[in-house]
C-alpha cells in the first residue's frame, strides 16, 4: 500500500509542478511495455486480466504466475501492452484499485518472457 500512496504522491508532485512528460518519472521507463500486477485476487483467469487492462490499450501478452505443482494462480502477473504509453495510464488509473476486495499494485517492470 506505501508504494501504491508513493506513487500517487509522485504524480501530483509532477501535476502540481506542471513537469513535462519528458521529464516524467514514467519516462524512466520509456524502454518497455510491460507492467506488474499484484495483489491478485486467486481466482482471476488470464481472462479477467485482459478484460480489466484493455481499458488502457491492447494487452499482447499476459503471464499469469501460477503454481508448477497445483495450477493456481500466487496472485500476480506480468501484461505486456501493444504501446508503452498505455503502461503509463495503467499504472497511474488502475495502481491501488480494488479487485474483488483486493487492493491490486500496479507498476512498470523490466520483465524477460
């Protein structure tokens, strides 16, 4: 949740400062179009991800982490967009959404499929 609350602090800082996007704390991430999910709700399908992002862009790939032995998820996931900018308009809109009662994290990632 304190990262979740950082983040929030950090965009207003840069809302109230009028900072270019170019200058963007998102821009250090510019290089990538994928973003971490966490705090999951179980029972959420690959699915539901692409249902709940594709409000910010178009999802090209979706890692739902799951156990090798049982199959079910641990309740994170990596989301690889079409377009890095949709990163940017997830992790600030969906970061700190609840999710079937779960508070979910949202954050840019530099993850290796």
């Amino acid at each position: 949740m304190n990262n979740i609350r950082e983040i929030e602090r950090l965009n207003q800082r840069e809302l109230d400062a009028a900072i270019p996007t170019s200058a963007s704390w998102h821009n250090d991430w510019n290089d990538t179009a994928y973003i971490y999910i966490g705090g999951l709700p179980y029972e959420l399908s690959e699915g539901d991800i692409i249902t709940i992002f594709s409000q910010f862009g178009e999802p090209t790939h979706v890692n739902l982490v799951r156990d090798k032995d049982t199959g079910k998820s641990k309740g994170f996931a990596f989301l690889k967009y079409e377009d890095q900018r949709s990163t940017t308009l997830a992790v600030d809109n969906l970061g700190g959404a609840v999710v079937l009662g779960r508070t979910i994290r949202v954050d840019h990632t530099r993850y290796k499929p």
